[in-house]
C-alpha cells in the first residue's frame, strides 16, 4: 500500500510541475493582425494559449559507461542539401529520412513573424532543421479548422494561417512536425459530456477540480483527433505528433470509463494503431508520440496512464520520452519533486537529477534502449524531449539554470546513448544560438 500511495505522489507532483513549466508560454505577436478566437460555446475575446508538458560522465562506481560513439550532427539544412516541397504540402525528402533536431513552438509564437525569423535565422546558422508547432492545445486549435465537427464541438483561436506558416519554414528548408494535444480536451468534453470521463457519481471527472478530460476509451474521441489531425496533414505538416496520448493519473475510486472496459494500454495502443493507418499507411505522413519518461523506470506509472514502453511504439513510426532532468524525484524533504529519495534511473538513485543533466540524459536513454530491445516488432524510433528551461520551482539548491552548457550536455547525451534525434523544450520558446553546433 505505501508503494501505490508513493508511487501516486510522485506522478501527482510531476503533474504540478508540467503545469509550473506551462505558465511562461510567450505570446508572441500576430503579423495577421488581432488574433480571434471562434468557439462553438462562446465568442469571448481569445485565450493565450499555454504549453503543457518531463551530466558530468557515470562515476567510477557505475557500471554503466557512455560509449565512444557520439554521432556527428548531420547537416540537412545545407545549400546542397536544402529539402524541396512536393506539391506544395510535405518537404522532400521526408522527415523519415533526415535526422530530426527541433525546437517546440507555442501557437502564439507561431504566430509572431518576430519569432518565427529568428527561428528560421537559427536554422540557416546551425544545425537545428525542425520545428514543433502546437496545433491543438487546452481544446482549442491554434488555426481556423473547416472541420464541421470542431466547429460545432471545438474551439479555434486563430494565431497562425496553417499554409503561410508552413510554406515559410519549407521555403527555408525547415521541416514542421505538428503536435496534438489528444485526450486532454476540456472543449470537447463539455460540449460532449458523452465523451468526457465520469466521477464516481456519474458527472464529469475534473483534473484539480478544473478539468474534464475526453475518454480515451471512447472511439469517437479518437476519431475527432485524427481528423483533425488529417486536416493538418492537408496543410503540410510533415509529421503528426500525438501528446497527453495516456489516460489522467488519480484514485482508482475517482474514475467511472464505463463497464467491461480493457486494460488502459489497450485503449491508447489502439488509438496509435488507427492514427498511424490513416495518417501514415493512407495519407503517406508519420505518426509520433509523446510519453512519460518516467514510465520506462516504473511499471505501475506506466499503467495507470496506458503508456507501456514496450508496447506504445510498435504502431508508429517514433515515440518522445520527455526526459527532463527537473521532472525526475529528488530527496528534498519537501518542495516540488520531493520524496526525501531521490530516483532511480537505469539502477542508479539520482538525488538532485536537475543538477545532473547529462547522467539523467544518457542513463534514461540506455535503460529505454534496453527496454525496447526486449520488446518484439517494435517500430518506432527513440527522439527524446531535452530539457531547456529552468526549474525554478524546484528548492533551493535542487535546480540551476538551463543554458548553452546545460544543453550540449543533454545532446552529448543523446549520442552518447546512441540515439542521433532531439528536441528541446523550453514554454517561453527563448532558444539561443549557442545552444547548437553551428552548421558545416
């Protein structure tokens, strides 16, 4: 019983700390002019939308030793290499063929032609090829849909002209992977309670009280997500990547999915399954998936939320293991991440893992790595989320601050651990120069 209640505590505070690195999302100014907001409840005056969102060398007495393997970065994004659109829509060649390092962008930043210059200048001087740009986020899409069922269910806030921003990054040889926020959809489940998850009582289920959720049970939800996700796809986007793809984390007694319900894993393994035969085997675009990086050290987190790491990526083509330093547990007897412990990570206890970035990159990435290769017909490719920002929510002592330094240690990390993929995650999409190699 003290494991179920430790291990609820600790993905309980990590939930905190996702909405603690959410709050700095940066606004950005919208070169369309006043940005508007179409809903199928109301006409009020546009949200902000706001991001959710998870080291010096192994000592002498681990066994585990980075190999000297790092991989050089590749340079797509050279004259010679300069990517081309076919028929206006995808960058050729396709995403699958080049080496992805990205950075994540909020709607309003991609609204901000300020921002989004500075992104593509970033791109001309470095390494950095891709951007990951929020399509739909807190139930709202950050474009104008023509889908008939979001206009009726959804809610649109117009930051951004989905094919003028595309074509910009395309034209500058910049890939664009766009991420859903799938079954955290507040919109959706109040306009179709239906669809929503219910409390013991049989009335919405809320998230602090605050938030319904959509049932990932339920196959109509999964049906509006890749439809809009199809849409984007007509758009240009050149990746679809799936996030808040898990079930919410509470009280066994507090959740009401219906009767003679599956295991969770099955409900989300077969929502990828259905996302990536419309999307990849019918529409030709690949499907990714946002996870948990603590699910890869614990079982029982994994299946509380249906993220199994042996099982949810053997239907798409990669999955993204946030694995933020600040995210992991430290041994602080109180404050944010706390549990007087620490973690574990591929069998050795972390006390203070934000202060270790490069030992918590490579060490998480090798016991994934280990995981999957016991997994049979596994498809998908490892491109971790990195860490970008600092947690200043964490105690004193138990966080610094994330700069260049910080960073390169992270995609050393990467290589390291023999992956060749990345993105880095930072709310307020402040991403310095000096955070990437400069391009050959």
């Amino acid at each position: 019983m003290k494991k179920k209640t430790k291990i609820s505590l600790v993905i309980s505070v990590l939930l905190i700390v996702l909405m603690l690195t959410s709050c700095t999302a940066l606004t950005g100014n919208n070169n369309d002019g006043k940005v508007s907001e179409i809903s199928a409840s109301s006409s009020g005056t546009a949200q902000q939308s706001q991001p959710a969102n998870q080291s010096s060398e192994p000592t002498a007495g681990n066994s585990t030793q980075p190999a000297n393997t790092t991989t050089e970065p590749s340079n797509t994004t050279a004259e010679e290499q300069k990517p081309q659109t076919v028929n206006g829509l995808q960058l050729s060649p396709g995403i699958e063929n080049i080496k992805v390092k990205a950075v994540y962008l909020t709607g309003p930043s991609a609204g901000s032609t300020d921002r989004v210059d500075k992104i593509i200048d970033l791109a001309k001087k470095t390494e950095l090829n891709t951007v990951v740009v929020d399509i739909k986020e807190d139930g709202s899409l950050n474009y104008e849909s023509e889908l008939d069922v979001v206009k009726k269910y959804g809610k649109q806030t117009k930051y951004y002209n989905p094919e003028k921003l595309i074509k910009k990054f395309h034209d500058n040889g910049v890939y664009v992977i766009g991420r859903i926020v799938t079954f955290k959809d507040p919109t959706l489940a109040k306009n179709r309670a239906d669809l929503a998850i219910k409390n013991s009582k049989g009335s919405l289920w809320l998230e602090n009280g605050k938030t319904p959720w959509t049932n990932p049970y339920n196959e109509e939800v999964w049906d509006y997500n890749i439809a809009i996700a199809k849409e984007a796809v007509s758009k240009g986007f050149d990746e679809i990547q799936f996030d808040y793809v898990r079930f919410p984390t509470g009280k066994k007694a507090d959740f009401n999915y219906g009767a003679n319900v599956p295991e969770k894993a099955v409900a989300i393994n077969g929502f990828l399954a259905k996302a990536n035969k419309v999307l990849h085997d019918e529409a030709k675009v690949p499907v990714s998936a946002d996870v948990f990086a603590i699910i890869v050290e614990s079982k029982p987190d994994g299946e509380s939320i249906g993220q199994r790491i042996t099982e949810v990526g053997k239907d798409i083509y990669c999955i993204s293991p946030m694995i933020y330093p600040s995210h992991y547990a430290n041994d602080a007897k109180k404050g944010i991440m706390a549990n007087g412990v620490g973690q574990q990570i591929n069998g050795i206890v972390f006390t203070k893992p934000d202060l270790e970035p490069y030992k918590v990159m490579y060490n998480a990435l090798v016991s994934t790595k280990a995981k999957i290769a016991a997994a049979e017909n596994y498809k998908a490719k490892v491109r971790p989320y990195l860490q970008a920002f600092t947690a200043k929510y964490l105690p004193n002592g138990y966080y610094q601050t994330y700069g260049p330094q910080q960073v390169k240690e992270q995609i050393k990390a990467v290589y390291d651990a023999g992956y060749e993929e990345w993105i880095l995650w930072d709310p307020s999409n402040k991403y310095q120069e000096s955070y990437f190699n400069p391009e050959k």
